[in-house]
C-alpha cells in the first residue's frame, strides 16, 4: 500500500499543515483563521507542469531530486518530500539555493515539491 502526503492549507492565511493522522468524525476538522482547512491535491492547479513537477536521476547512493522553478523570495518551492510505505523524508528549500536534493532511492514512492504559489506536485520514482 503507498501512503500519500496529505497537506492542509488555511484558504485566509495560507498556514500549512502536514497531516499524520486525519480526524474522521463528522463535521470535525482542523480550523485555521475559524474556518476548515482544506486538502491540497497534487497537480491540481493551472500552472506549468515542467516547472513544478520534480525530476529525478537515479545515482549510486540514491536520487539526485531536482526542480526547475525559479527560486526569488516571493515565489519558490518551500520544499521536497519522498513518501513512501512506511518513510518519510523531508527537505527544507530557500530563495536563492537551488530547488534540488539528495534522497534515499526507493521504487513506488511519491516525490513532491511544494511551491508557496502554486502549491503541491507529484510524481512516481520508478
């Protein structure tokens, strides 16, 4: 079974959350700015594909990740993450560094990249 990322995001203020586990209850939640937040679905905005989607070359020790976004302090990708079955791995990215990233190489699992404006995209590692 592949576990996905679920990501939360305030539509007000744009908090972010990364959810471990999600509450089931009926009419229950979690709020940001009183008012629910909602799910970020991958690939999901009009934006170019090219520049978000993540790449990756396979290498001795594991994956060379890398995305062609631009990376200027008001738009960039905030960071990457591998997830696989039972692991998940997180990088941190900053304007002005390169959007890329060393990860450990595991087939099946999901590889994403979040950018602050156009939010979450995802592929395969084959």
């Amino acid at each position: 079974m592949k576990k996905e990322l679920k990501i939360k995001k305030c539509k007000k203020c744009g908090a972010t959350v990364h959810v471990i586990e999600d509450c089931n209850c009926n009419g229950c939640g979690m709020i940001c700015c009183e008012e629910p937040m909602e799910i970020v679905k991958p690939n999901s905005v009009d934006a170019a594909i090219e520049k978000h989607i993540p790449t990756f070359e396979k290498m001795d020790d594991g994956i060379f990740v890398k995305v062609n976004h631009v990376m200027e302090k008001e738009h960039f990708i905030e960071w990457i993450a591998l997830v696989s079955e039972n692991k998940e791995y997180f990088v941190t990215l900053y304007p002005e560094q390169n959007a890329e990233c060393h990860l450990p190489y595991i087939p099946g699992a999901k590889l994403y990249a979040y950018c602050n404006k156009h939010g979450l995209w995802e592929t395969e590692v084959k």
